[in-house]
C-alpha cells in the first residue's frame, strides 16, 4: 500500500508543479457550467431538473480530457516505460496511477459544484454533503476505468478522440445510478433515500477497480 501512494503522490507533485492538468479541466468544466446555465435562465423548475445532468455531463467532459492528456503526457516522457521496469507490481501501479487520476476528478467536482451553486442552481450549494456521496463514488469508477482505457489508448495517435468512445459507454452505468442519486437529493430526498443507489455504485466501482488491477497488466504487456 506504501508503493501505491506513493506513486499516486509521484503523479500529484508532477501536477503541482505543472498545474496543467487541473487548470485546464476545471476550466472547461467551469466554461461549460457557464454556457449551460446561460441556456437554462432564471426559471427555478427548469435549473432543478436539469442540475444532475450539468453536473455529469461537466464532470465526464472535464475528467476525459484530463485523462487523455495525463496519459499523454506520460508517453511522451516515457515515465511509464520507466515505472514498469521497476520492481513494482502491476497491480500497484495501476492503483497508484488510478489514485491520483481520483483525487484530480474530485477536485475538478467541487469545481463543478460551487460553478453550478453560483450559475444554475443554489440548492446544490446547501445539500453538498448529500451530493458528495453519489459524485465521489461516482469518480471512483470513472477514475478506475478511465485510468485502464488511457493506458490502453495512450499509443494510439487518435488519443484523444478514442479514449471517450471507449471510455464514456463503459462508465454509463455509474453515471446513470449517480445522476438518480443526485435528482433524490435535490429533490429532499435524505441519507434513507440513498441506500439503494449507493449500494449499486459500490458494487460498480468494485467491479471496475478489480477489473482494472486484473487487465492492465496485459495492457501495459502490449
């Protein structure tokens, strides 16, 4: 477990440094929130129904591109090449890289909140611990498969563009459970109404961070 925090923290000092990667997502996230709350207007019941769906669709846009240029990146430095020739396991690295991909994409949602408090929607303002459940379990399955795929699609030349092909049918199940959970809280709804749609966003993200540490050895092996 020290190895994989490690790493994770590897990652995060790189981004301190550079700012690059949260700066960009959280900008295009917050350019969205703007441009779909100029759509929505000052109609109340409209910004209610609506809310879920700006969260995610900010969120999955933000993170995505952030993905794809983390991964990126690190094949143009060749820092993966370098971890793997390490004595480090696969199965670690995988979790370290996905730790790191998972504290940027909650970072880029408390972006997304306090944007959609102020532009759309004040009540996400005052239910944001309610919120925080479905969203941060709805970035670990998102992290975990989005750190497998840009492994995958780092090589490729058409990155960018392939990565949410790939990326955002596999994750739908999650967002779709997430953006549920979301519309209970908005509309009253307490930690009793949450159980269900939180127990199945646990199951996913389970399945994912297991499938994750299994195939990305053979990922990285091709």
């Amino acid at each position: 477990m020290k190895t994989v925090w490690l790493l994770a923290w590897k990652d995060l000092v790189v981004e301190a440094r550079t700012r690059e990667l949260l700066s960009s997502m959280s900008l295009v996230a917050f350019l969205a929130v703007v441009i779909l709350g100029l759509a929505v207007g000052a109609e109340p019941s409209v910004a209610s129904a609506v809310t879920p769906a700006v969260l995610w669709v900010t969120v999955a846009f933000g993170a995505t591109l952030g993905l794809a240029r983390a991964h990126a990146l690190e094949q143009e430095r060749d820092a993966l090449r370098g971890i793997l020739l390490t004595p480090v396991s696969r199965a670690e690295v995988f979790l370290g890289k996905w730790a790191a991909n998972l504290i940027l994409i909650l970072a880029l949602q408390a972006v997304v909140v306090l944007a959609t408090a102020v532009f759309i929607n004040p009540e996400v303002a005052r239910r944001w611990g309610l919120l925080a459940a479905p969203l941060g379990l709805g970035a670990v399955g998102f992290a975990a498969i989005g750190t497998l795929l840009g492994t995958m699609t780092a090589t490729t030349r058409l990155r960018e563009v392939l990565l949410p092909i790939l990326l955002l049918p596999v994750v739908l199940p999650v967002v779709i459970v997430s953006i549920a959970a979301i519309s209970l809280v908005l509309d009253g709804g307490g930690w009793r109404a949450l159980v269900g749609p939180l127990k199945l966003l646990t199951a996913y993200d389970l399945v994912f961070v297991i499938l994750g540490v299994w195939l990305f050895e053979y990922v990285v092996a091709e």
